[in-house]
C-alpha cells in the first residue's frame, strides 16, 4: 500500500516520506528528478534484458522496458507489498532507438548522427503492484546544433555520454550542444515527472 502523509507532495508543494513505494533503478538522476516530486523511494535491483526487437516500434520498446524493470522489480519484492515504479528512456533519430554507447567510437557515431538535426526523446513511466499495472508515455523533441569533430571528441573525453541513451545527458555539459527542447525536460532526463504524478495521484484516489 501506498501511504503519502501529505498527498499535495505530488505537485511540489510539501515534503513528505513515502512507505511503500520502490523505484525499479538504481539510476542516481531518477532518484534526484523524484525527490524534487518529495519522494523517496526503496531502491531495488532490478536488471533485463535491452534488446530492440525486430519490427518492434521505439514506443513499443521503451513501453516494453518500463514494464519490464517494473516486473523485476517486483520480483526483487519478493513478499513485501508495495508501488514499483519502473522506467526507460531512449532517444530515437530515423526509426532508429540509439540506446548506450558500447565505447568512444560507438558514442563519436551517434553524437555525429545527433548534430544539426532534431531528434525524440521517448521515456515511459510504469506504476505496478500486485493488482494494477498503469503506463504513461512523455516524447519530446530534442534540436542539437551542429557539432565540430573536436567538440564531439572533446565531450567524450569528459565521459559523460557513457551509460547515457543517445551518449549525451541533457543536465550535464552537453546542454551547451541543445538549442531547442520541445516536450518534457525530466522525461528526457530520464523520468517525467508530470507523467509520474499523474499517475501516482490517480492510484492514491483510487486507494
């Protein structure tokens, strides 16, 4: 169960602990965007597989991610009853879902493919317990200017763009290479948070 001691935590305007809820990733900027919501959830572990079917969409798969952390973290429950939240993030540039960069040269080929033109950034937020599943999707649009071969190597160097989807993190240096963002600002950071309140409220009303 669900417990909030002020319900109005949801949209920024109280501090609150939370019992019961769990985010399914261990994922330092989750943590951060949920504390700005006045959330603090139980940490778990929770692992899958990031494999991009064939003839899968890119909605389909970040829908499908979400699920999936949810599910494992569910698992990683084990007896114990709660909220899981689980989430997935990915940029997506002409049908194509980039995911993390494997090493530089990985990174260097999407950060190339990135400049000059705009891209979507697609996340998907899942609430489950054991009775109710509930998804939200947030995409945005991403406007990179176009980037030198020196400033691409420059930012590798930084090691930012490393376990990052699309090799860039919005909060962090490559901000200077965004000229334009359409959509949710914390959905491309990796949660979006209006999403996640939404879909807290309605469970909490329908507690």
């Amino acid at each position: 169960m669900l417990h909030l001691t002020d319900v109005t935590v949801l949209w920024g305007m109280s501090a609150s602990i939370t019992e019961g809820l769990y985010l399914a990733s261990q994922s330092p900027r989750r943590v951060a965007l949920l504390s700005q919501l006045g959330l603090f959830p139980s940490i778990l572990a929770a692992e899958i597989e990031e494999i991009w079917l064939p003839n899968e969409s890119p909605q389909a798969f970040v829908e499908r991610m979400a699920r999936g952390k949810a599910n494992a973290g569910m698992l990683a429950l084990g007896d114990k009853r709660g909220v899981v939240i689980g989430a997935d993030t990915e940029v997506v540039l002409d049908g194509d879902v980039f995911g993390k960069p494997l090493d530089p040269e990985h990174a260097r080929s999407m950060l190339s493919r990135l400049s000059g033109r705009t891209h979507s950034v697609i996340s998907a937020v899942c609430l489950l317990d054991a009775s109710e599943e509930s998804l939200a999707i947030s995409i945005s649009e991403v406007d990179f200017a176009t980037l030198a071969p020196a400033d691409i190597d420059s930012y590798i160097a930084t090691g930012e763009p490393f376990g990052k989807a699309g090799a860039y993190a919005v909060q962090g240096q490559a901000a200077s290479f965004i000229s334009a963002i359409r959509g949710s600002y914390s959905g491309i950071m990796g949660l979006p948070l209006f999403e996640t309140a939404q879909l807290l409220r309605a469970r909490m009303n329908r507690a």
